[in-house]
C-alpha cells in the first residue's frame, strides 16, 4: 500500500531522518517509537505530503506522490490525519465538524454527511456532543472527535500522531480503546506513539526510528522482547547510557571518575553504588586491561536502568581473547568481591574481540 525509498528531510539546523525505507501493507497496524527528536512525526507529515520531503520518493497504493505531477490533494482524501492537538474548528458544533471534508471536498449531501456522521459519534461513544462545540469537550473527547472527522471520509490509511500525548492521563484510556477497535477493524493505521504498553497490545509491526531512520523495525515481540541492536534494546528498556573510549593510560581517569559520579546522581543511584561503579571502573582497566599492551582500543558503556536500578558496566576490547580473570589478581578479586556477576565473552572475528559485562547492584 505504501512505500518509501530512501526518504530524507532537512531543515535547517536539524536532520530528522536520512535515509527511510519501509513497506506499508494493507491491513497492517504500525506503531512508530523512538526517543524525541528522531523523526517519529515528521515522517507521517511526509507520508501525507503535509511535509515534503527533501529526498527519495513515497509511492501510495502505486503512485509516486512525491511527483510533481500527483494531485496531493485527491490523495490525502484516502488518508485520515489525526493530530496531537486535535486540530477541531472551535466555530464549527462537532457534526459540523465531521461533516465539512465530506461536504466540501467529495461533494457528498450534507444530510448522507449527517448521517453518516452521526454513525461514527456512535462509533466513538459521543453522539449526545454532536450539537457541541470543541471548547465544551474534554481533551480526551475531543480527540475521539478528531478521529470520527478522520474516519468521515473513509480512508485507506489512518495517520496518528502521538493521539494521547496532549491528553489528561485519566482520559487516555478513552482514547486508546476507540484506536484498539478501529486496529480490529482491518484498517490500516500508522501510529507514532510514547506508550509502549499500548503500541505493543495494539500494533503487529513496531518502526524503532532512530540514527537517521527506521533503526530496527519487526513484530512486537522482536522488538519489545528481544531486540538485535543496541540502540533499540537500550530505548525498550528504559537505559541511561554513559560511553568512554579508551586508547592508553593516558586516558583522563580523574574526569571519567567524577563523569560516573554525575551520571549517577543524575540517574539517583546510591552512593553505595556509585562507588562499586568507580572501583570496578578503574580496576578493570588501570589494573587489568591497560597493563596487558596488545590491548590498543578499549570500549565502555555504563548501562542504569530505569526499571529496576541495576547498573551494568559493559566495556568491548580488542587483542587476543582475555578473561578479566587472567590478569592481575588483586584487582580481579576486587572486582568480583564488588560486581554481583562478571561474564566475559570473546570472538576472534569480531572488532573488538572480547567483552566484559560486569553487573552492579
């Protein structure tokens, strides 16, 4: 149903994505995620060319519409938008309101428009706030209002940004049980979404946006059970992330130190912690890894969880395969009386062929 190739948008002082490629399918319920900045709305706003993308094409149901010659305005009737901010006419009641696309933009009666109007209020829970106007409805209202205006001129596609991110969280349920019918409808729905509970329940393909495009995309269980790539897995599961790369002893111990120090406190890990953290940190690699010289590139990622408050510090290097246990003794018993679990992997193919995961509670 829909395509994209190599899709890229500039703006001035930002990026949001480079290089976008994904297939669309009919019936297909997408739930787009990934931290902020990475694209996620901007890219629905080029699928219906309210964006115009500044690279690669969008082929909708076999028509490039990124051609100068496709009538973008005949084809955005075939896509419903739904916006954060619901986007309502405040002059216009809420029949009004589902009534005025129908209308004006597909010549249909108004008394089919009102009907037909009054069928999806119905569908939404609301037909008693047809004579209303949007500034007498609820956030949470409103937005089932925004999608039975979206639903008035029978899409192919539905677009939803961020539907409850604007929303009081008691009225977000409302919201996200009319979105969960219309996903069992057999509409095809492209959803960017921060509620990943939601995206996972409702959606069957997940897009992960990030490094300048869809950094990983597959089924729900893929993506939220087992993610193959490292930005993926540490946005799933809520991980604050520090990284140093190490070359020689002449790495500045002292300011890494103090740098560990900050990331916790700012992550509100306990000083007990912390100081496990910074121990396992210079010993692991002033005392083991930097003394061994066929080690030239050293790695580190300290990983804190969110969920659960455990802190792992994962550090990649090269040379031959090394376990932290061959080196030198007493900073390896420091580490162990420390870590709560030490695993060391290694695998000659790779760039850095060994890996250390030390687990810190």
């Amino acid at each position: 149903m829909i395509r994209l190739e190599h899709l890229k948008k500039v703006y001035p002082n930002v990026t949001p994505f480079s290089d976008v490629n994904a297939e669309i399918n009919a019936g297909d319920v997408i739930s787009v995620i990934g931290p902020s900045g990475t694209g996620k709305s901007t890219l629905l706003r080029c699928i219906n060319m309210l964006e115009r993308p500044d690279g690669g094409k969008i082929y909708f149901e076999g028509e490039e519409i990124t051609s100068p010659k496709c009538n973008v305005y005949k084809i955005r009737q075939k896509m419903g938008m739904v916006f954060q901010q619901f986007n309502l006419f405040g002059n216009l009641t809420v029949i009004e309101n589902i009534m005025l696309a129908p209308v004006k933009l597909k010549g249909e009666s108004r008394q089919s428009a009102y009907e037909n109007g009054m069928k999806l209020l119905n569908q939404v829970g609301l037909p008693e706030k047809y004579l209303n106007y949007p500034d007498q409805l609820s956030g949470g209202q409103k937005q089932r209002i925004a999608i039975a205006r979206a639903l008035a001129m029978n899409p192919d596609v539905i677009l939803l940004d961020e539907p409850t991110s604007a929303l009081d969280p008691t009225m977000i349920g409302e919201v996200q049980a009319v979105i969960r019918e219309l996903a069992g409808s057999g509409k095809t729905m492209i959803i960017v979404t921060h509620e990943m509970n939601f995206a996972r329940a409702i959606c069957n393909r997940v897009f992960y946006m990030d490094d300048g495009g869809i950094y990983e995309q597959g089924s729900p269980d893929e993506i939220f059970t087992s993610p193959k790539r490292e930005r993926t897995r540490r946005f799933i599961q809520r991980l604050h992330v520090a990284e140093f790369v190490i070359h020689d002893g002449r790495f500045d111990f002292p300011g890494a130190v103090s740098e560990i120090d900050t990331f916790c406190r700012k992550n509100m890990a306990g000083a007990k912690q912390t100081m496990k953290l910074q121990l396992i940190f210079e010993e692991l690699i002033q005392g083991i890894l930097i003394p061994s010289h066929e080690i030239k590139n050293i790695y580190a990622v300290i990983e804190h969880s969110e969920e659960n408050g455990e802190i792992i510090l994962d550090v990649k290097y090269d040379g031959p395969l090394m376990n932290p246990s061959e080196g030198d003794e007493v900073s390896y018993s420091l580490l162990k009386g420390e870590a709560s679990d030490i695993q060391h992997f290694g695998d000659e193919a790779d760039e850095y062929t060994n890996r250390v995961r030390i687990f810190i509670r």
